[in-house]
C-alpha cells in the first residue's frame, strides 16, 4: 500500500509540473500553471517530481478542466499488477489504450517490465505462467535500496514518455523469423521467439512506445551486470538467458537513440556471461535465419563503429581502453560463432595429429635457467568459446553471412597493434587485445600482429643464442644463415636445412641470413626474396617429379608416385613456413585444400572443384544422374590413376572394389571415397612430411589462431591484383625528387603504359618479388630516389628496402628504354 501511493504521489506531483492544475490564477510554485513557474523538460520533471516527494510539498486541487486527467490516471493504474509480459497481455493493454487513445498504461507496463530483470525473465515464456517460487529465485539483490525511491524512478521513467517525442530511425521490423526454437534440445531457452517478434513488430511504430524500451534498457543494464558480475545468477537460474534474447529481438538497437547510451550498457552486462551462457546463446543464434544474424552482427558493428568515429584513438587514448568498444567486440564474438555454427560445418575430416612431436630445442634447460622459458609449449592458443562449443572456425566449409561482413574497418584504422600484441602476449584481464577476436580484424592488421610475433620470437632466439654461448662458451651463430651457390641452390639450402632440423630445430625460428656465393649482397630482406623465389622455381619444376602440375587449373598437386623420399617433402614445407616467418611472398600455386589441410582439415568432395575440377564435375554429374547408375554406367569401387610414365595404376575403394558395383544407393560413398583417395590417402606420406615441415618454423605462432585457409594463401603468394594506381599513390621520393618532377611524371606514365607481365618484371626488379604483399600495392612503401643526372647507366635498386635508384634521363624514351632493360636483364646482387 505505501508504495502504490508514493507511486500516485509522484505521478501527481510530475504531471503538475509538466501539465499544471488548470487553474490560470493558480500560486504555487510548482505547478506549471502558475505564471512564475519556469517549463521543465520531461527528465528534470521526473527527477523534481522526486524532491517534491520527498520532501512532501504542496500538490494543487485539480481543476475542473483537468478532470477527465484525473480520470486517465485511473486507468493507468489498472495494470499495476502486471509484473511481466504475454503476447496475449500486451494485445489486451494495446487494445484498450487504442480505444481511450492514450496508450500511457502501455508505456507505463513496458517501462515496469522491461527495466526489471525478474519481469523480463519471466515475460513471454512458451507455456505456463511463472509460478510464485519462480518469481522469487530471481528476485533482486538489493533489498537494502530504499524500495520507495527505486519504484518512484521507474514509475516517473514510465510516465515521463508519455510527453517525449521519441523519434529515432528504425528499420521496417523485426523479421518474423520461421526458425523452430524447439528444435535446441538441451540448448533450448524458455521464450517464445516468434511471439517477441510479433510483439515488437507491433509496437516500435509508436514513437513514444519505442521510447518506453529505450528508457527502460538504460535502466535495466547496469542492474543485469551487477546481477553477473556479484550474485552468479545465470548459475542459479539458467532462464536469466531470456532477457538477452528478448532484447536482442528489438530491431532498433543499432539505431542513434540507442548507440549513446542504451546499447553500450546492454553489450556490458552481456559480455559478463559466463561461458556457458555465451555458448547456449551462440547455439541459439545458430538456429536463426541468415537476415536475422546479419541484423544482430549489424548492431554490434553499428555500436563499434560509432564509438571509434566520435572518438579520437591514438598510441595514447588507446581503442582497447574503451569499454564499449570492448564489450560490443564480446558480443560480436557469439555471433561470429553462431554463424560458422548456422552455416554447413565438416567437423569430422580432421587431419590426424603428428605421431612424432616436434622436438624442442636443446637450449630448454639453459632456457628455463635464464628464466626465458619457451612460451605456448603446450601448443597455439584456443579460444575458450570455442571449445566449449567443439567447433573452430576451419570447420566452416559456408557460413550464414560471409565472414568479410564481422571485419570493422575503421576499428583497424585506428588500432595500435604494437600495443595490442602487447595486451595479447600478456593475457592481463585488465588490458583487452583485439587479436583474441581475429574475426574483426582485416588480413593487413592481422599479418602486422604476426610481424611482431615472428620478430620478436627472432629477437629471443638471438638474446638466448648470445647467453648460451657466454655460458658455452661456444660462438655460435644468432641467425639462421644459409650460404648457397646460385647454380645449386636447392642441394645447398635443402642440405643445410634438413642438418638444422635434426640437430636443432629451434635455429630455424631464428632471423634468416642468405648469402650468395661470390656476391657481395647484403640480406637486409632482399636477397632472401631472391632466394625464395629460386627455391620455388626449382622444386615445382614439373622435371623433378615432387608436384604435378595441371595445366588446366595452372595449380600444383603433391605427385603420389614422387621418387623423392619425405625428407625432401620436409624440407619443402620449411621452406614454405620460413617465408611466412620471414615476411617473403612466395610464387606456389596450390589449391585452397593444402592449406585447408596445414589447418587440420582433410580434403572432401567439394574440395575437388578447384584442385581437379574436371573429376569434380564427373562425380557431381554421377550423383546427380536420374538413371540407372549400375546399369548405364557400369562403374565399380575400383579406380585408375597413371603415375609419371603414364602406367596405369588400380586402387580398390573398398575391399574387392573390383567386384562391387556402383549404384544409386551407394553413389554418394563412392564420390566420397574416391575424393578421400585423391586428396588424402594417396599422397599422404608427402603431406604428412610436408605439413611436419611447415609446423616446424610456424608450432609456437599464433597462425591458425589468426587465420582462416584462404588468408594464410594470401600470406603465403601475395595478392595477384596488382593495383598500381595505389602504387603511385603511396609512393615517396627522395634525393630532389618529388610528384611533380619531370621524370617522375613521365615514369608512372611509362610504367602504366607497360603490359602486365612488364608490370610484374619491375616489380620483381624495385621489391625482389612479382606478387603484391597483403593489401595490394597500396601496403608497399616503394621509395623512388635520384641516382645523378643523365646518364647511359641504367636504374638500380635496393630490394631490401624498395628502393628505385632512377637517373634523372633527359627523355621519356630513353627512360622507357633504359628502364625496361634494366628489369628484363636483372639478375644478382652487387655492392653499389
């Protein structure tokens, strides 16, 4: 009873400050009908109306004209008594207000509701209403605040919308979604999905009842955070789910009203999930339609990006520091898992983990003395939500919404990844690091973070290389440094490697050192560019045998029938991890399936289409055929392949495949066995070498943390679109040279000019390599500097720095001339 009349009492007190008592000649001072009161907008009213309250001022008689007021209050307080809502309840509530035409009892319940964490839990359940025993395991934690004073906040929230304008920009509605919730199991929550959808769609085309939800999320979240962060209620009650799935329904949460304000408090409170929650949520998402994970993820993208253009981030007002920020990039997180979860996913063609461990360097227990003891020995980091769901992101063969949709450019803009691998090595839970959600980060960001990683691992082996010898007393070399001959690079370098990675694998993680026999070039990184491409150009020479080339895809496949022993298959993948280790962009040509399989994924069926797309569209035309299969194709489960002197080789499917035909009931094992042999069984003694070799330099990286197959490709090759265009732009000069000089405008005229293979020769001649590194050209910092007057000599260029060393030649054809004999005749390094 007392606070039901403190409730009418300070509704009685806001409305005389807002609307008056109607009396013209009215003397109190707190009335707005009184000619010396000043007008109060709707939020210093509610927070007045409070004060008067309290200190329990004088209210005016309503006057005669404010009767049928008086009357509206009434009806207001006929739903007092709803502490949660139904569909049924909120229709019956519309109705009414529809046909006194004041929907205020509606903004009133909402309000009521919706800012309580135990009505919303409770609100809109399938079946039967919350029981009384129910209603108390969720009742607040906070007896000792003064109830008066809580009731009064809310009921003045409630009653300040009934004036406020409440305009925001909306999307059409919420979709009405036809995913069966029912369909969760043990994952299943208690609300009724379908008929939150409804009740929204309903009700956000009223500006002022929107406004209800507004207000009342603000005042709803920091109360649902405390409940997280102190009382480990998820843990007594799993139904306190159902508000964040009830709210999440709104399809006005990205919108300006709520991105101040509302929303940032919400993400908050929800990145205080424990992880199971996060995960039953995730699960629950999975369920949803494609569109409807689009308009979660917008919102969350929405938020994060508002925050970082209203706000100036740089190396001293770092974007991690902002809890907004943070939180929405948590949240983002659930639903990048439930969108790998709700597209196809294969988490059963798991490559089998090496028999062998890689063995640890020798220098473990000097290590562990110095106190520099080697980090991840138990392997790469794992996310915990994705263990506790049992997926990973490589599961994913199609996500609902593709996975470009969860990168947030201006977020990368202004992220200071040194600081961020920082907070990422440390694992602080003060300092957040966006590396532990590599979701939201492009592949330029992503490749600065593994930089830093591999040059830091460098530096390490260096300072421990320089430690062990003091203690040795041994000089011993703090770099990985290869001596070769031009002419048999691959005997020499491969010799090399294969004596490191048996006498001491960790050598390999040290800073490459590449010296050409009998020239004078230094490697500051360019001549280990040049030593990478040779390397490539001779092992993928089709007259070796390792790898057979398809001249229809222009690709290269492991040669099951090789001669070479798996130590050079090893090899070949050292080679491969040591230039991601090293920052060089390498020529190789492989399906999107190798590096599927470098992921822990064997390849399958639909695998086929880019590695033999002619078998590929064979078998899909096999699976797709109406006919009899057995008797008009007259197949079995034994195939033929020929080896590299076109001798054709059988192999049994199953056991006497010979004998066991192929029919439409069994096609599909067959299409699924015959991809089994081509992709995995048949090479996978090379593969396994292979893969032992790349794990060797990159076990202890957070590669497959951070990258997904198709960008470890672009690590590896490069991007093959070569913009220069975006070259020119990011261009600098030097030694007088500038944009608006003479030659310089005639070089980028005579260098767009150029064919593409031209194009690619200069860029091997300036960079040391023909591929555009992560990004596109617009990434490479080319400078392009005056080498003297006119001249007979031709260009020059230091490729460890991307430096074009350019005579000042009198006319552009004689720079045409001069240039292009310089990049089609270079080869070797010298001293200049």
């Amino acid at each position: 009873m007392k606070r039901a009349a403190a409730k009418h009492l300070i509704e009685r007190y806001y409305h005389q400050l807002t609307e008056g008592c109607g009396n013209d000649s009215c003397s109190n001072a707190w009335c707005s009908s009184s000619r010396g009161s000043n007008r109060l907008d709707n939020n210093a009213a509610a927070v007045k109306a409070l004060e008067l309250y309290k200190i329990n001022a004088k209210l005016c008689d309503p006057h005669p004209s404010k009767k049928g007021t008086t009357m509206n209050h009434c009806v207001r307080d006929d739903f007092k008594d709803v502490n949660y809502l139904t569909e049924e309840k909120v229709y019956q509530i519309l109705h009414m207000c529809g046909e006194k035409e004041d929907y205020s009892p509606l903004i009133r319940v909402i309000g009521r509701v919706f800012s309580s964490a135990e009505g919303l839990v409770q609100s809109f359940r399938r079946s039967k209403p919350p029981t009384k025993e129910e209603l108390k395991s969720l009742q607040s934690k906070d007896e000792d605040k003064d109830e008066d004073e809580e009731e009064a906040a809310a009921c003045s929230a409630a009653a300040m919308e009934e004036d406020s304008p409440g305009s925001s920009s909306r999307l059409d509605g919420a979709a009405s979604g036809d995913n069966d919730v029912g369909k969760l199991g043990p994952d299943e929550v208690s609300v009724d999905i379908d008929a939150v959808r409804r009740v929204y769609q309903r009700l956000l085309s009223n500006d002022k009842i929107e406004a209800a939800f507004l207000n009342a999320l603000v005042y709803l979240s920091p109360n649902v955070e405390c409940d997280l962060t102190y009382h480990n209620v998820y843990s007594r009650d799993p139904n306190y789910l159902n508000l964040f799935v009830v709210v999440m329904e709104n399809s006005n949460l990205h919108s300006p009203d709520y991105l101040e304000i509302a929303l940032p408090q919400f993400c908050r409170a929800m990145s205080k999930l424990p992880l199971p929650a996060l995960a039953k949520l995730a699960r629950l998402w999975s369920h949803y339609s494609a569109e409807q994970i689009h308009r979660i993820m917008e919102t969350f993208q929405q938020l994060i990006t508002y925050k970082v253009v209203s706000n100036e981030f740089n190396s001293r007002n770092l974007v991690n520091d902002d809890d907004a920020v943070v939180a929405a990039t948590k949240c983002l997180k659930i639903v990048y898992y439930a969108n790998v979860m709700g597209g196809e996913v294969d988490t059963e063609h798991n490559e089998e983990e090496d028999e062998e461990p890689i063995p640890e360097s020798s220098e473990l227990t000097l290590q562990e003395l110095l106190g520099e003891e080697r980090r991840n020995k138990k392997g790469p980091r794992v996310d915990p939500l994705e263990t506790e769901l049992t997926i990973r992101t490589s599961d994913s063969r199609r996500p609902l919404i593709p996975f470009q949709e969860f990168v947030n450019e201006p977020l990368n803009e202004v992220l200071e990844m040194d600081k961020d691998y920082t907070f990422f090595k440390v694992e602080t839970e003060n300092k957040f690091s966006f590396m532990t959600c590599p979701f939201i980060l492009n592949a330029v960001t992503k490749n600065l973070g593994l930089y830093y990683d591999n040059r830091i691992r460098m530096y390490s082996e260096r300072r421990i290389t320089v430690l062990y010898s003091l203690v040795q007393g041994q000089q011993l070399n703090p770099y990985l440094r290869l001596k070769v001959r031009r002419d048999h690079i691959i005997d020499d370098a491969l010799v090399r490697l294969e004596m490191i990675a048996m006498e001491n694998p960790a050598d390999l993680k040290k800073q490459l050192y590449v010296e050409f026999e009998g020239e004078q070039g230094v490697d500051e990184g360019g001549v280990s560019k040049e030593f990478f491409q040779l390397v490539v150009e001779e092992i993928f020479n089709p007259d070796i045998g390792m790898f057979a080339y398809d001249e229809r895809t222009k690709m290269f496949w492991f040669n099951p029938s090789s001669f070479e022993n798996e130590g050079q298959f090893t090899l070949i993948g050292i080679v491969l991890g040591l230039a991601i280790y090293n920052n060089c962009i390498l020529d190789v040509h492989f399906p999107m399936v190798v590096y599927r399989k470098l992921m822990g994924k064997k390849g399958t069926f639909r695998d086929l289409a880019d590695s033999n797309p002619v078998l590929y569209q064979s078998l899909k035309e096999l699976l797709e055929y109406e006919g009899s299969v057995e008797e008009d194709m007259m197949i079995t489960f034994q195939i033929s392949q020929t080896d590299l002197f076109g001798n054709p080789l059988m192999y049994d499917l199953r056991e006497n495949g010979d004998q066991i035909p192929v029919t439409n009931e069994n096609r599909k094992e067959f299409v699924a066995q015959y991809a089994e042999y081509m992709l995995n069984k048949s090479v996978e003694k090379q593969f396994k070498a292979f893969r032992r070799g790349f794990h060797m330099v990159t076990n202890e990286s957070p590669l497959k943390y951070l990258f997904r197959p198709e960008e470890i490709e672009l690590l590896i090759c490069g991007s093959r679109n070569l913009d220069f265009q975006a070259l020119e732009e990011t261009t600098e000069y030097d030694g007088g040279y500038s944009r608006d000089s003479r030659i310089i405008k005639e070089f980028w005229e005579t260098l767009h000019s150029f064919a593409e293979e031209q194009k690619r020769l200069f860029l091997q001649f300036t960079t040391g390599t023909d591929r555009a590194p992560v990004g596109g050209l617009g990434k490479l910092k080319m400078i392009i500097a005056k080498n003297g007057p006119d001249t007979d000599r031709l260009p020059t260029s230091h490729t460890c720095f991307n430096v074009l060393l350019l005579p000042e030649y009198d006319t552009k054809e004689k720079l045409r001339e001069r240039l292009l004999k310089a990049i089609l005749y270079a080869k070797g390094f010298g001293m200049l």
